[in-house]
C-alpha cells in the first residue's frame, strides 16, 4: 500500500503543529524530517527539538531523515526526542552495518538513503537488515528541486533488488514529488513518497493536497 510521508521542511514553522495536524487529516502516513548539517549539503535545518516538539503533536510515525556528515553522533538524541525512524546516507558511511544494529538496538526502524548519483546496486548487501531504502530524486539540500530525469530508472533497479533480497522493505523516493513524478515513481516501483512543497506550498491547502497525491498514487 502506497504511503505519504509530508516533509515539513516546506511548512511554514511558526504553525507546524498545527499544519501537521492537518496533513494528518489528509490520510499522511508518517512525517518526514529533514535534518541538515552544513557539511554533508549546503544548508542547515533542524535539529532533534523540533521531533521533540512535534512528538506530543501527532500519533504519526516521525521519520528522520539525517542529512549529516557523522550520523553516528546524533542518533540517539533523535530517538530520546521521540523518532521511530532513523534514516542515514550510504555516502557518509560506508560501512553501515554498526549504525544499522545501533538504531535497531534502540528498538527503531532503520533506512539507508542514497544521493542521485550514487551506483544503486551497492546497497543490495544491507537490504536484507533494513525497513526503508531512500532513493534521493534530487541532490539533497534544498526543498522545491525538480525531480532528477534518471530518477525513474533508479527507482526500476532498486526494485528488483529489493523483490530480490527483502520485499518488506519500503522503497522510499525523496525530492520533487508532485501530481506528475508520484506517478512516474510509482510506476517505477516505489511505494511511499516524500512530498514538501507539493503539499505545503499547494494551493489546495495541505489536507488535500495530502489526500490527492495518495490517490495519485493508487490508494
Ligand atoms: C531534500 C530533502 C527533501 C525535501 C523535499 O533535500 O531531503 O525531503 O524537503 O522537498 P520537495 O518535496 O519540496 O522537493
Ligand atoms: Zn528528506
């Protein structure tokens, strides 16, 4: 079954709790928080208070996106603040194995993102220990990109190798998803979609916006 994961960084902060809340009304599955350090991507975000501040806010599964140099660092706080997810990049850890037993020693679900460019087919090893594999479809940094051309290719091999080594993992996409790529990525093979302005700059207001891009998807 497809799933929505709103992303919040296209949310105007001074109501977060308030827009979260409506794209929960719009069937959103989870919500996506993008974490950025300055290093691994050009620009900065947000830090575990904000997952703290949203947690007593929503009974949605927060998901944490760490788009950080060393991920290993700030695990924990995330969880202590309240997230069920922790997703790192392949780029910054090569060998991922030790963060992967350190999230599931938490008792959370973990999942390993990779940037466009990045050869697909080298996360195939870890599939079988992991709950979500996030194909990146722009370079991450910046909310509002548009969706990377190859992107739908990418999506095609992931999932085979995933049918392959471990089909309950979810394969994510994450970067320019609206009305037009949620379409194409779906029909690549990917099953939940991550989605910032689409549904928090769309005119529709986040809770349809949240409701049509599921339908868009086949749910
Ligand atoms: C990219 C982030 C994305 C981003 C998506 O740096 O990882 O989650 O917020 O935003 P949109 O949907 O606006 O491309
Ligand atoms: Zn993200």
């Amino acid at each position: 079954m497809p799933a929505i994961a709103p992303s919040i960084l296209a949310a105007d902060f001074s109501r977060l709790g308030e827009l979260v809340r409506l794209v929960e009304a719009g069937g959103a599955d989870r919500i996506h928080i993008d974490v950025m350090d300055g290093h691994f991507v050009p620009n900065l975000s947000m830090g575990s208070v904000v997952v703290k501040g949203l947690r007593p806010v929503t009974q949605l599964p927060l998901e944490v996106h760490l788009m950080v140099e060393d991920p290993m660092r700030f695990v924990d706080g995330f969880v202590a603040a309240g997230a069920d997810t922790i997703i790192f990049h392949l780029e910054v850890q090569p060998d991922p194995v030790p963060l992967l037993q350190q999230i599931r020693g938490l008792g959370k679900k973990v999942g390993l993102a990779f940037n466009p460019d990045y050869p697909v087919d080298r996360i195939e090893p870890y599939l079988p220990d992991i709950d979500l594999a996030l194909c990146m479809t722009v370079f991450p940094g910046f909310g509002g990109q548009a969706y990377v051309a190859d992107s739908d290719e990418r999506i095609r091999l992931l999932r085979k190798l995933i049918d392959r080594s471990n089909p309950r993992c979810e394969l994510e996409v994450d970067g320019g998803i609206d009305r037009a790529t949620i379409v194409r990525a779906s029909a690549a093979g990917a099953n939940v979609f991550v989605a910032g302005t689409a549904i928090f700059g769309s005119e529709l207001g986040p809770t349809t916006a949240t409701r049509d891009l599921l339908t868009l998807a086949g749910r």
